[in-house]
C-alpha cells in the first residue's frame, strides 16, 4: 500500500470514528432531593426528559440530599439539580454553576409546631433564643432565619427535622410546608402538627452547571413556554394539575408543540 493511500485509510477510519462519537447519545444527570416515588420527583423527572430529549440528550435524575447535589454540581460530577432558589443561588456565588430564568415551582415556607407551642404569625416570632427552632441545613430556610440573627439548629434532612419535632426535641421546624407535609404523611404520626400561615415565598429554579451555557437558552424557551401552557409554576396547589399534564397526558398531548 502506497503512503498515500495509508494516510487516505487512515483519515477516513478517522472519520468513521468521529462520526459514531457524534452519533452517541449525550445524556444529562440532575439530582433532586425528593425521594423518586414523590410525585414531584417524578413530575420534574419527565419534564426535564422532555426538554433535553428536544436538544439531543437523554436524561435521568437521581435522588440526593440537597447539599451533596449542589456540591456534586459545582464539581461537575452532576449536570445540574432539579430545583433551587435564587436566594441560596446568589449565596453559593460559585461560577460553576448558572440559574434557569424560568421558575418551574413556587415554594411557601412555614413553621411548624404541636399544638401546645405558641401560634406564630411572622419569622420574628421564633426570635427568642430560649426556643428550640429546627431548620435544614444548607436551604432557604436555613437563610432566612440567620438573615433574622434568629438561633437555630441546621438539620441535615426535613425527615430528620420532622421527627424531632414529633419526638419533641424541637419546639419549632421551618420549612418548605409543601415538602414537609409529604413527610409528615409519610410519618403517619398521631400528633397533631400545626403549620403557620406563610413565613415566606420563593420561586425554584433548575440549576446547571456553567459547561451547560451553550443549551441553557433553549432550556429555557422551551420550559418558560410549558409553565405559559399550564398556567402555573408547580406549587402544592398546582401539583395535581401538573401530575395529569406530566404523568397522565405526557407533556406533548397536553402542551403540543
């Protein structure tokens, strides 16, 4: 074989090569910090499907506690996480990591307590250091009330929160009501839990990491036109409204293209 005819053979395996590497399916992971059998775990788990199938990708997510998913994303072990609030986004203040411009969720927070504790009205409420108020580590919650100097103890997880205050370990839990009512179900306790009126509202945002730039303006279109679609972000309110457009109908019958 002439030196020629080598270099030709070798550059058109070459190429073969680089044309099957493009054609392999690139795939994104999210993780969330829902169990999977939650329904919003698995609402979110098809609509992000949805959107990055319409870029090429396949997708999964996986179940994580909070502060190891946004680790795990800024490390960029992770591609992103399923939800997160502006606020605890501009505390990380990481380049690693970039924010959706669309709110898929609307979150409210409350305090939660027996019905021996004290009604509470406001966050200030709970600024009495001789209370013993629960918050999870590394959330929104978490935020507020050092923002309020208000003492607290950081928790790990809000299943954790949820059973001291059963137990009685804490006078108090601040939290997402929309996630810790799923755990007090799940709990099944006797004790009749009381949740305040709203502390506070935030809207959740998808977190990507920032190698994910180059996508993030089509992710975006296409879920800011999904919510235009449903009408609404996803909220413990909303959340049979978007199980039936999501698990019941499938994104594309109930919001076509």
């Amino acid at each position: 074989m002439s030196f020629n005819l080598r270099i030709i053979t070798l550059l058109g395996v070459l190429a073969l090569a680089g044309t099957a590497q493009s054609e392999q399916p690139r795939h994104i992971t999210f993780a969330c910090q829902e169990p999977t059998d939650a329904p919003s775990f698995e609402i979110l788990t098809v609509l992000y499907q949805y959107i990055f199938s319409r870029q090429g990708y396949t997708f999964e997510m996986i179940s994580t506690p909070y502060k190891r998913a946004v680790h795990k994303v800024i490390t960029g072990s992770l591609d992103g996480a399923c939800g997160i609030s502006r606020e605890l986004y501009d505390s990380i203040n990481s380049p690693e990591i970039i924010l959706s411009n669309s709110a898929f969720g609307r979150i409210t927070i409350s305090a939660f307590y027996t019905k021996d504790r004290p009604t509470i009205f406001s966050l200030e409420d709970l600024n009495n250091p001789s209370l013993r108020v629960g918050a999870t580590a590394w959330s929104t919650s978490n935020l507020l009330l050092a923002k309020d100097n208000i003492t607290f103890i950081p928790i790990a997880s809000v299943d954790q929160a949820a059973r001291m205050l059963i137990a009685d370990r804490f006078d108090y839990v601040v939290s997402s009501q929309f996630v810790i009512s799923r755990v007090l179900a799940e709990i099944n306790t006797q004790k009749r839990i009381i949740n305040s009126t709203s502390l506070y509202e935030v809207n959740m945002y998808p977190l990507l990491h920032a190698r994910h730039m180059n996508i993030l303006q089509e992710f975006d279109q296409t879920l800011s036109r999904i919510l235009n679609c449903i009408g609404s972000p996803i909220s413990a309110n909303t959340m049979e409204l978007w199980r039936k457009a999501m698990l019941d109908q499938r994104v594309n019958k109930h919001c076509p293209t």
